[in-house]
C-alpha cells in the first residue's frame, strides 16, 4: 500500500497485521480520489474508520487542509500515527483512538467537506454513523460522503435517510458510493 498522488506520493504506508481490517485496494483508493480530484484542495475531510489511514493521508497528501482519521482500534491508531509521521503530514490531520460514535461527539463543532466512511462489513455502523453525521448537523447541502461497502440493501437504506446516493462503482466485492444530501422538492 502506498500513496498514490500527492506531496507524499510513492510514500510506502505500513499496515495491520492480521485480518481485523481490510485495506482499500490501491486501484480503489486511486479512483476515488480521481473523482473528487478537483475538489480535495482546501477541504476538511473525515476519515471515521481510518484502519491503516491510508485514506486520511491520502486526502492531506492531495491538499485537503484538515483532515481528522478516527479508529477505535489502539494498532491501528498507532499504525496510523507512523504513517503520518513517515509522510510528514503531521501539522495536517489530527487522529482520534475512539469509537465513532465518541469521535462524532468530540467533533461536533465541525462541517466537512468529504467524509470517508469504511465500517468494518456486515455491521449496521455505516447507516448508525449517517444518521449521527445528520442528525448532529456535521454535513452540509455540499458535504460528500464516500462510502465504502459490500451489500446493496444498505443504499436502500441510506435513500431513506433523505440523502441522495449521486454515484456508485463496484470493485470486485467493494461497492464505493458517494452520497450527498436530497434537494428538496418544490411544491408548486
């Protein structure tokens, strides 16, 4: 795994032993960034289930300006926190070793630009933490939120949260989604 594009670019990033996570695939990570290439200068991004952090460094390698990885997992935030420091990103992204649901509380006072969301699969984390993001009033009518998932019932799900799912790809078993807030309809 390493960093694709970017001030840390061809960085070599290290990562979990074990199967408790699961590494977005470089060739994932890559086409995710190509679509959101022309807006990730200058943004907040959140990465709430950061694994590795290879998305979060990824983001601050590419110019976002604040970016906030979260994992509960003590590795992980110490895998984290060597690959910011073997990039040198230190000054931009801030790590948290919480549960998201914690990390949220603790970032309330935040808006973002991009939030990566990557729930361990088979789990209801990815719709509970959309709901949160809403309900806590972290997104705006701007805001995208990449999700990363490998069951199509939860876009039914995330639709009936009044968000709008405005693009999908499917890498192998990863199905990546980036979902924005409903425009509300006109009544007339």
């Amino acid at each position: 795994m390493r960093v694709i594009s970017g001030t840390a670019k061809g960085t070599k990033l290290y990562t979990l032993e074990g199967n408790l996570t699961r590494p977005t695939l470089d060739r994932v990570k890559e086409s995710i960034f190509n679509i959101i290439q022309n807006d990730i200068r200058d943004s907040s991004f959140l990465d709430l289930f950061s694994g590795s952090g290879a998305i979060s460094i990824e983001a601050a390698s590419r110019g976002a300006t604040k970016v906030i990885a979260c994992d509960k997992s003590k590795e992980a935030v110490q895998i984290i926190k060597r690959n910011i420091e073997k990039t040198h990103l230190e000054e931009k992204i801030e790590v948290y070793n919480l549960d998201y649901k914690e990390c949220l509380k603790k970032i309330k006072n935040n808006k973002f630009d991009f939030i990566y969301l990557d729930p361990p699969y088979k789990t209801n984390y990815a719709i509970e933490a959309l709901r949160q993001l809403i309900n806590m009033d972290l997104i705006s009518n701007e805001t995208i939120i990449i999700l990363e998932t490998d069951e199509e019932k939860i876009l039914k799900e995330i639709e009936d949260e009044d968000m709008q799912i405005i693009d999908k790809r499917k890498y192998g078993r990863a199905i990546i989604s980036f979902i924005k807030k409903a425009k509300p309809v006109r009544k007339e």
